[in-house]
C-alpha cells in the first residue's frame, strides 16, 4: 500500500512539474492557470514531505502574486496551499498568523458564513491543539463547527472534521466525556459516508483510543487507599 502511494505522487509530481513547464512557456507571468499549477506543485511536494521545497515554491508564489496585485481569492488560494504545508511541516507557530491572515482574506471575499470560513477555523484550531492553546482551540474548532453545519448541514462528512477536531482540544484538557461524545458523533457520520474501513474512520477511531489510553494513565496514577 504505501509503495503504491509513493508511486501515485511519484506520478503526479512529474505530471505537475511538466504542466506547471508548458504552462511557463505559454502563459503570462501574472495567469491564474500558472498559478493554480503552481500551488498544485507545492502541494504534492508536501503531501510527499518535501517541505522545504513546496515552502520556497509557495512563499515565492505568494511574494508574485502580492507584487502582481491579483485578486484576493487568489491570494487566498496560494495562502491556503502554504499554511496547509508548513501545518504538515510541524511549523505550527508559523502557520498560526497564514491562517489567520487567510480567514481575513475570506471572510472579505465571502462574508462570515462560506464554508472556506469553517476551514480556516479548524485549521487555526488544529494549530492552536499542537501549539498546546487548548481552550482557543476548542472555541475555534466550535465556531467551525457551526459553519459547516449551517451551510451543509448536521450529518455532513465535513462536520466530522470539525467535531474530530473538536474532540482533540477537549481530550487534551481532560475532558474525556464530552470529548468522546463528540468523537463517537463524528464516528457515526463518518461510518455511514465512507464505510467502516475509511482512513477517517481509523483516525477518529484512534482519537477515541487516545482517550482510553489517558484515562487508563490518570487511573494508574490516582492513589490507592484501603480500609
């Protein structure tokens, strides 16, 4: 399985790389198409790990696109794609403010209620978890939440990213019922879109073990006392 996935990205990095290419060689320097491929590139290079690369690639896109004076939803685009890297790259103090900055840039575009709103909310909640700023994170990922709900409504796949998001910054300030009342929400909606064998299914899942496992680790450390 994970040979055939290297393969997939080995594929789709070289099928990237050759359109962003041609589009270099027929597209003017300020083209959304050059930009779309180009922010395709960064983000194949970091689902690939390649992160310091897809970073330079899109740092430098956004510098283009800010001295070009494209649209703000393009912008955005570009914003989106460097923030989700530098998450996957660990910088978590860095992609706190691309976040922030990219929830600004939409909610101008859209307005409050576009699910691009909902995204940018949990990935600033995702941030401020690893960062260890429980308490933001579950008001960012409950904002989130009510987004998504409102827009695709409660039994929606994307409000179980939400509410597993949710369920993280609850479980890691040792709110285990609550957190595992929203996980095994999540479960449910998660097992009737995708199927019991979903790699959403096996995160959530992993998330509700994360549980257990510091519950078991706090009963071990409660002192024993007998009659």
């Amino acid at each position: 399985m994970l040979r055939a996935d290297q393969s997939r990205l080995d594929e789709a990095e070289t099928l990237v790389r050759d359109g962003l290419a041609m589009s270099r060689r027929h597209l003017p320097v300020n083209s959304p198409m050059l930009s779309s491929a180009t922010i395709a590139l960064g983000r194949v290079l970091g689902r690939r790990g390649t992160y310091d690369e897809a970073i330079h690639i899109l740092d430098d896109e956004v510098a283009n696109q800010a001295q070009a004076g494209v649209p703000d939803a393009e912008v955005a685009r570009t914003l989106s794609a460097l923030a989700d890297v530098q998450y996957g790259a660990g910088h978590y103090q860095v992609c706190v403010p691309l976040y922030q900055r990219l929830l600004d840039l939409h909610r101008k575009v859209y307005g409050p209620k576009h699910p691009l709103i909902a995204d940018d909310l949990s990935g600033l909640a995702a941030a401020e978890t690893d960062l260890g700023y429980y308490g933001d994170a579950e008001s960012l990922a409950k904002q989130a939440m009510d987004v998504t709900r409102n827009y695709y409504g409660a039994d929606n796949p994307k409000v179980a990213g939400n509410l597993t998001t949710l369920g993280r910054a609850l479980t890691y300030q040792n709110k285990y019922d609550e957190a595992s009342s929203v996980l095994q929400q999540a479960l449910t909606i998660q097992e009737r879109a995708y199927g019991p064998n979903h790699s959403e299914v096996a995160e959530t899942l992993n998330e509700l073990g994360n549980i257990d496992s510091m519950r078991n680790h706090l009963d071990d450390g409660m002192p024993s006392f007998s009659a």
